[in-house]
C-alpha cells in the first residue's frame, strides 16, 4: 500500500501541532500540505504553511481538520470540487451545520467524530448499552473538563455522550437535551440530560456519564493524559478512510462497533 499525501489544517493550533508530529513518524503518511489562515514565512518540516486554496489542498489524498466550523465548512468546499477525503475533528457544529456536512458526504468520504481517542468511542458505546438497559427512572447528565483554552462548551465528546444517552432510549438528542452549565462546582440531573464545563489549567480531557435513580449512581468516565492519543486516533483514520466510498463514517464505523 502506498504512502497517503496527507495535509493538515489549521497546522499552528494545539491540535495541529500534536498531528504534525504524529504524522511525522508514521512511515504510511507522508506529509504534503500545511494550511493556516494567515500567511506564514517559516516552514515546518520542510513545508511552508498555506491559506485553505485548491492549490495547498490539492496535493493531499486525505485532509485533516481540526479547527473551527467555518474554516471547516471552507474546506469541505474545496475538498468536494477535488474529490479529497476529509477527517473531521472540529467541535462545535450546530444542528443545521450537522446537516449540512451530511450533504457533503453524499460527494466525498468524510470521517467525523467529536473525539478520536479509542477509549472514548468505547465510553460512547458503553453509555448507549447503559442507557438502552436503564428504566426511565434513571436520569443522567454529562460531565466534561478541559484546558482553558478551550472556546466551545460543552466538548464535542460531552455532545457525544449525550447523543449515546439519546440513541440508549431511542429519543431525539436535541429534544433531550437540557441545560448547559460552565464551570460550576454541582449541577443538577434533569428530565432532559444536563451538561456541565469546567475550563481550568492545561487538561487534556475528562469525561463522566453518570445514571441516578435515587438510590443508586451509575458512573462511566475516561481520562486522557496525552493529546497523542486524539492525534494518532485522527492519523488511523485517515487511512482507513483512503480507500472508502463517499459516506459519513464515525471512529465507531472504524472501529466496528454494532
């Protein structure tokens, strides 16, 4: 199998450097293409950083984005004129804009998942079985925390478990959905799932699920400790989306959960 020209955007934010260095060491990738959204004179590894253009991104086979929903959906764009597979690790997509990377999809091979990481894909799992086996007397809500850089609340991945809870009683995640707390010491359960954000220091990533039915608390929780582990996730899914069809793939897609 032959190396996958990879590019990466947003190459200068936290996560675009950590997959910069993932890539660098994995033999199957080969590193073509750089972009940011401004205009950089130096060049890292060898390769000088570009704005999102046809020409930056045409080098690729797969694209990864890690950055905002605007910058994503201006990549999708170009991605689908030249026919690129793209992995998308950006959060913080609203419903209309979930919608909307669906419709790219039917065009191009897209991969997106709020969080790379084996282990939170097995919580995500894990959570739809808990919520599936659960009476409706047990209520949940979502705990997440990350470093204090971090903009969106709550966290892809805190999104994700909430659709897991959603999907365990066959309901609506956006009709399910409840309040959304940052930074608050308690918060409380709920009819609809409640979410709550804390933004402190350089966290890499804590996530909780928590069932109650009053006489009893269910806890599922992952801790990551290093942001290799998102990069390296984003890397295996880039190969694995080389060779697929157009369609939206999740890591469970990847990872071949029922």
């Amino acid at each position: 199998m032959g190396k996958i020209n990879l590019a990466i955007t947003g190459c200068m934010g936290r996560m675009g450097q950590q997959l910069i260095k993932s890539a660098t060491k994995d033999e199957s990738i080969k590193l073509v293409a750089l972009t940011e959204n401004k205009l950089m004179k130096k060049k890292i590894f060898g390769i000088k950083p570009e704005l999102n253009n046809e020409k930056s991104l045409g080098k690729a086979n797969v694209i990864i984005d890690f950055t905002i929903p605007k910058c994503t959906f201006e990549v999708l764009k170009i991605a689908t004129k030249l026919k690129k597979k793209v992995v998308i690790g950006t959060t913080g997509f609203t419903k209309k804009e979930e919608e909307l990377i669906k419709m790219f999809s039917r065009k191009i091979p897209i991969l997106k998942a709020g969080n790379m990481s084996l282990g939170i894909n097995l919580l995500m799992y894990l959570t739809e079985i808990a919520s599936s086996s659960l009476s409706n007397n047990y209520l949940s809500k979502v705990f997440e925390v990350h470093h204090k850089h971090k903009k969106d609340y709550p966290s892809g991945t805190a999104l994700m478990l909430g659709k897991g809870i959603a999907t365990g009683k066959n309901k609506d995640f956006y009709k399910m959905m409840g309040k959304k707390y940052l930074n608050k010491k308690k918060f409380p359960y709920g009819n609809k799932i409640n979410f709550n954000s804390i933004r402190k220091g350089e966290i890499i990533g804590e996530h909780e699920v928590t069932f109650s039915s009053g006489k009893e608390i269910i806890t599922l929780n992952h801790e990551a400790f290093d942001r290799a582990l998102y990069s390296e996730g984003a890397i295996t899914a880039a190969k694995w989306l080389k060779n697929k069809k157009p369609g939206l793939y999740s890591m469970r897609s990847l990872l071949n959960f029922k």
